[in-house]
C-alpha cells in the first residue's frame, strides 16, 4: 500500500457514515480508503459496460427504425389490396348486372 501522507478532516452524514462502516476494511480511514479504491477500480469497466450498452441500444433502434419503415409498406400495400378488392367487387357486380341486362335483352352487344 502506498505510503499516507495526506491528512484530511471530513464530515459526513449518517447515511454515507454507515456505508463507509460496513465496507472491508480495519478502522475507519481503511474502509474509507478500500471503498474509495473499489470505485476507482470499478469505474472503468462500469464506463466500458455503458458504451458496449450504448453501441447495443444504437443498433437496436436501426433495427427498430427498419421494422418501422417495413410495417409502413406493408401498411401501404394493405391498403392497396383492400383498395384493389373494393374495386374487383365492384368491376363484378357490374359484370353480374350486364349479364342480368343480356339476359333480358339479348339484343345487346356484350359478349
């Protein structure tokens, strides 16, 4: 351990007291010290976890963004369709009424 030079008065409130006690350590100042040293040792591998999530959730909104433009279309071609039967339903409903008007007057000039 390194050699404590550093002599330092803090005040601290009940709650961060009773942390500082429960962490590893002998006395006061080695907890204090080995809770100060965990977060250091920790804090690059939090900050290296944090931009691996980040790259992950920038991925996932592509993919996001991707599904959102595929549903679109399909929403449009849904549309289209519903669109496209309307109109069959009526193209035969005008056939069944020009057969219906040839079969009263064969006269006429269809088929």
């Amino acid at each position: 351990m390194a050699k404590k030079v550093n002599l330092k008065s803090v005040r601290l409130s009940d709650q961060v007291m009773d942390y500082v006690i429960n962490f590893e350590g002998e006395g006061f100042n080695q907890k204090f010290e080995n809770l100060v040293l965990f977060c250091m040792e920790q804090e690059e591998s939090k900050k290296q976890r944090i931009t691996l999530l980040d790259q992950q959730i920038a991925k996932q909104y592509k993919k996001l963004d991707v599904l959102q433009q595929i549903s679109s279309k399909i929403g449009d071609v849904r549309s289209a369709l519903t669109n496209l039967e309307c109109k069959a339903n009526d193209l035969s409903d005008l056939m069944d009424k020009l057969l219906e008007d040839k079969n009263a007057d064969p006269e006429l000039p269809f088929f």
